[in-house]
C-alpha cells in the first residue's frame, strides 16, 4: 500500500464534515493536484468526544460512495502506541506511530555500540547532496544521537511488528512521530533515525519530526521562519539522501503535524517540495471543528446561541480544557472577550472573530484557541450539538469546504 505524493490529514471531531472535505480534496484535484484524503483522529480525541475508531473508516468510506471519488484515501490511527493501537487494528490502514516518549529513554550498552559501529563510515565530514556545509560526525555525537533515539525507534519497531502480525505486510502505512515533545529534531538528528528505522526494518512512509518553532493549534506559525525554512530544506535533502543511502521506501516524505493555518511557513513548504519535486503530507485536524462553529453562529438562531454557549463553557472551564495542550497553545487572556460582550455578537462579529483570517480586524486568535480546545464543551452537548450540525448540513458544509480549499490547499500548492 503506497501513499501518494501529496497527503492531507483531516480531522474531524464530530464525525460529520467528511462528504465538505472530500469535496474541497476533489476541487484540488480538479485543479490539477493529486492530493489524497487522509481522515486521521488520535486515541486522546475519539476518548474525549466518545467516538470509535470504526466511526472514521465509515465516515471516509460514506463520503467517498456519496461523492463517487475514486482516487486513494486512508484511514489513519493518529498518535497511537502499543497501549492504544489495539482498536484501531481493524479499520485503519495508516498507522502514526507515535515514540515521543521514548527519546531518551535508555538503551542497552550493546545496542548503542552496535549502532556507533554500524555508522564508522559516517564519522568524520558528512556530505549530503544539496545541502553545502559538511556536517562534522564524531563518535560522541553518535552516541549522544542513540542515547536520545535508539529506544524510540526500537519502539517504532515493536509496534510496526505488531502491525505487521495483525494485517499483514504491505497492507498498512507507517508513519513515525516524534512531534509531541520539547526541543525539534536536526536534519543530522534526522538522518540517524532515519538509519536506525531502515536497521530495524520499519518502512516508514512518513516521518513527523518537531520542526523549529512553534506550531499552536488552529493558528499561525510562531517562529523564525528562515530558520524554519533552512531546517525544512535540509530536512527534505536528507530525507532524498537516507532513502537511497539506507533503502527506505522511495516515496519517504515528510509529515508535518498540527499542519492547519501554519499559513505563514505555507509558501516556504511550497517551494521547498517544488524545488526538489518531492511529496509531502500535512494534518489538519482541528482546523474543521472550527469550521462548525463558524457556521453555526452564521447559521444564527438558536445555532449562534450554541456557539456563544460553547464560548462561555469553555471560558469557564478555560484552565481544565487547556491543561491537556498546555504546550500547544498560547492563550493571552487578558485579550479574551467577556461572555456579556460575546452575548451581543452578531452572526458576522462571531464568525469573524473565529475565522482564521490574519489582518482582520475582528480576527482574535486568543479567542480560537480557546474554541479550539472546546470541543469537549460540544461533546457535552451530545445530540443538541449534532442535531444543530445537521440542521445546517449546508451553511457549516461550505465553511469547511472553503476553509481547506481556499486557506489550505491553495497556498500549500499554489492553486
Ligand atoms: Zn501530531
């Protein structure tokens, strides 16, 4: 099973938005870019909306029948682990193998030995084509990069074993993620996973490291977008070198998690993979629970009352629904609007204050990060949440539609 050159990753909470995602994917390949569906939802999303891994393979598989699409699409088991992955087994086909929390783990003595042996050759200047400054390898750097990575990798490779004992080689798509943590991995970093992957023989498709900066869900990039821009460079060089130099599967790109509205590093990413002809593949998940919120308030009524609701919860309850993405939010909230002046919105002052348009005037990205990490609010909500998303099948449908066509897929392919 081979996953295309280019991949999006949509998530979606609720379960209810996949015939306005397939239609956004479709429009892109209308306009001339091959770009498969990925529907991808973590074990830490299906555990707070109630869902089951089931639910998405349905979900994609309903869509795709609804719109006739006939191109590939995947159904992925985001983020799992051996402790997680159990249900997934069945109706997954793309694996995000999640090892974060192995860097750093100890390995054993012999093992760590084995892989500075089996890099001998590497020692000394490293050259790797394209990229113009050698990179000075020396035996305590290979140390230093096995005593952070060996024993994730070996984790990659115990849950990859499993999968493979479960479906069959060749039935799956592995992907490796090391996102979730601190301090980002180099493009040197890179290579020697990349080597101790192919050593164990996992044939990852897809390789998630932490980049540079910070990647906040539901907003824009904060960082230093040249240094980004370089790392990604020589992050796609790398990827091109250890392919041939290790065998991994050819198609080996990267993947580029909490992907949505990183609108700023989009035109970096765009003419990075132009260059070099390569593929990439970018997750979106909760870009699309915005999405419904926008459209039920625009929906008015008793929808844009939701809406408010879900506002004032999740002010209520800002510091129980933010703990579990402290490190993947900034909320300023001191800029945070009261629930009463949220009460006297508009349909319009509501959607614009949520959609993610940077240099609106209304635009407040303190306010969507707050949204963001409330879904677990419309969770609560049970059916009067559902009921209202499917009163307004149309108005939502189209706010998820342009926001992953017109602010996504446009300026990742320069549509
Ligand atoms: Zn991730």
């Amino acid at each position: 099973m081979q996953l295309g050159k280019y991949s999006l990753g949509i998530g979606d909470r609720f379960s209810h938005q996949g015939v306005a995602q397939l239609r956004a994917i479709m429009k892109a390949n209308r306009a001339g870019v091959d770009v498969s569906p990925v529907w991808n939802k973590s074990n830490r999303e299906h555990t707070y909306v109630h869902s089951h891994p089931a639910d998405v393979r349905q979900e994609a598989d309903a869509a795709v029948a609804k719109l006739g699409f006939t191109g590939k699409y995947f159904v992925d088991a985001d983020h799992i682990n051996l402790g997680t992955v159990a249900p997934f087994v069945g109706t997954a086909d793309f694996f995000t193998l999640d090892v974060a929390s192995f860097i750093g783990k100890e390995s054993p003595v012999e093992a760590v030995n084995a892989f500075v042996a089996s890099c001998s050759k590497y020692i000394g200047k490293l050259t790797i084509p394209g990229i113009d400054h050698p990179i000075e390898v020396t035996e305590e750097l290979l140390v230093k990069i096995a005593g952070k990575f060996l024993a994730a990798t070996q984790q990659a490779s115990e849950i990859y074993s499993f999968l493979k004992e479960k479906k069959g080689e060749g039935n799956f798509i592995t992907e490796v993620s090391m996102d979730e943590v601190e301090s980002p991995q180099t493009p040197v970093d890179l290579f020697f996973i990349l080597k101790m992957l192919a050593d164990k023989g996992v044939p990852a498709q897809t390789i998630a490291p932490k980049f540079t900066g910070r990647f906040n869900k539901g907003v824009d990039y904060t960082g230093d977008v040249a240094q980004f821009a370089k790392e990604f460079e020589e992050d796609v060089l790398v990827i091109d070198f250890a392919v041939k130099e290790f065998g991994l599967p050819a198609e080996l790109k990267l993947s580029v998690h909490s992907g949505s509205d990183k609108f700023s590093i989009y035109p970096v990413m765009a003419a990075v993979i132009k260059k070099y002809n390569k593929g990439i593949h970018v997750k979106t998940a909760g870009t699309t629970w915005l999405e419904e919120v926008i459209g039920l308030a625009l929906a008015g009524g008793k929808a844009l009352d939701a809406a408010k609701f879900i506002y004032t919860e999740a002010l209520g309850r800002k510091d129980e629904l933010c703990a579990p993405y402290a490190d993947v939010i900034d909320i300023d909230a001191g800029k945070l609007p009261s629930k009463e002046e949220v009460a006297s919105w508009t349909s319009e002052k509501y959607a614009n204050t949520l959609r993610h348009i940077p240099g609106h005037p209304d635009y407040n990205p303190n306010f969507r990060q707050l949204i963001h990490v409330g879904y677990k609010v419309a969770s609560e909500m049970g059916t009067t949440y559902t009921d209202l998303l499917k009163a307004h099948a149309d108005v939502v449908g189209s706010c998820v539609e342009e926001n992953i066509y017109d602010r996504h897929l446009k300026r990742l392919f320069n549509l």
